[in-house]
C-alpha cells in the first residue's frame, strides 16, 4: 500500500516537476537570446502547400532590433523588402519610402512573438499559446500551440530552435501548408545604416 501511494504521488508531482523544468529552460533561453539586442542572419525559407507541386523557396537576409521589429530582406527569387514593426507591415522601396502592406502574417505573428518575449512579455505569449520547452540551453526547441479556438482553426504550432542564438523557425497550419526558416551566419548586428534606422523608426 506505500509503494502504490508512492507511485501515486510521484505520478501526480510529474507534471508539476515537467512544468517547472519546462520553464527553468524557458527563462534560460529567452535570458540567453535578450543578451543580442540587435541581430544579422542569413535565412532559406521554403514554404510548402498540398496545392503545389514543390516546395517555394526563398533568400535573403534579416534584421532583427530588440523593442523595434525586424527588417525581411527577400533577394531569391525576388527582391523586396519589409519592415515588421509591432503589428504593422510596410514594403521599403530602394529609397527606403515605406508603403503600409498586410504582409506576411506567419512571419509578422513571430515577430510579435519574438519582440514580446525578448522584451520580457513572456505572459502576453501564453495568454494566446501553450509553451512547451524542450532540450537544454546548448540546444533547444519552444514550439507554441494557439489556445484560442479562432486561431487554432488556422494555426497548428509555431516551433522555434536554437542555440546561443535561433536557428529555426517552423510554422504549420492546419490546412497541411507549412513555412521552414533556417537562419545561417547568424551574428550582432554591428551598427545600423541610416536606410535600416529609418525603416524600424530609429533616431
């Protein structure tokens, strides 16, 4: 009767003890990525659709200023620009004049994401997702579940991974499409140029 009461008990602490663990790594993680506040990154992003015969893939470059947005530079097999600013999108011409665009709402979803977390919003996240953190600090996953039934019609799960700094993005709808980003040569920012400070509204 000790042992099953001891089983019993254990069974029942082995989420909290998932949970605490889950979030230990969380806090780690979001500690280790708010230490760059600005971050260059090449990125590969293949977007797949049930409807399409293969794969569309894309490259470019990022720009990613904590507390300001990211900047989405597409060079394959076009170029365009678009500046990510809250929740705002806008298309930067080779002037750097902006033109207010809906955008790419997968890519906007986890710029706000991102800003929030890294601005220590951790709560506004999990208001809207499930937080599963997976791994250890060297290398780990967070993939977020929308809560909200609205969403969740659309959205499947956001997975990030990294190391020291993201290395990943995941997004799968629930249609069966999906968007891989793969970010490479990841590294600080180093200063900005006047076109990019204008773009992100920086002085």
């Amino acid at each position: 009767m000790r042992r099953l009461m001891l089983l019993l008990l254990l069974s029942l602490l082995a989420p909290f003890a998932r949970a605490q663990a889950d979030d230990a790594l969380l806090q780690n993680v979001l500690a280790e990525l708010g230490k760059h506040v600005a971050v260059r990154a090449d990125f590969t992003q293949t977007r797949s659709n049930p409807a399409l015969d293969k794969p569309q893939v894309s490259q470019g470059q990022l720009l990613f200023v904590l507390g300001h947005g990211m900047l989405w530079q597409t060079v394959s097999p076009y170029r365009e620009t678009l500046a990510l600013t809250g929740d705002r999108s806008a298309r930067i011409d080779a002037d750097g004049n902006a033109t207010a665009v809906r955008g790419d709402r997968g890519v906007s979803q986890v710029s706000q994401m991102l800003q929030g977390m890294l601005g220590g919003r951790l709560d506004e996240a999990r208001r809207q997702f499930a937080v599963e953190a997976s791994g250890t600090p060297a290398q780990w996953a967070l993939r977020f579940v929308p809560k909200q039934a609205r969403m969740a019609r659309v959205l499947g799960s956001i997975t990030l991974h990294g190391g020291d700094y993201l290395q990943g993005i995941a997004i799968a709808m629930q249609d069966g499409s999906g968007t891989d980003i793969r970010f490479d040569r990841t590294r600080d920012a180093g200063p900005l140029s006047v076109p990019e400070k204008r773009a992100l509204g920086l002085p």
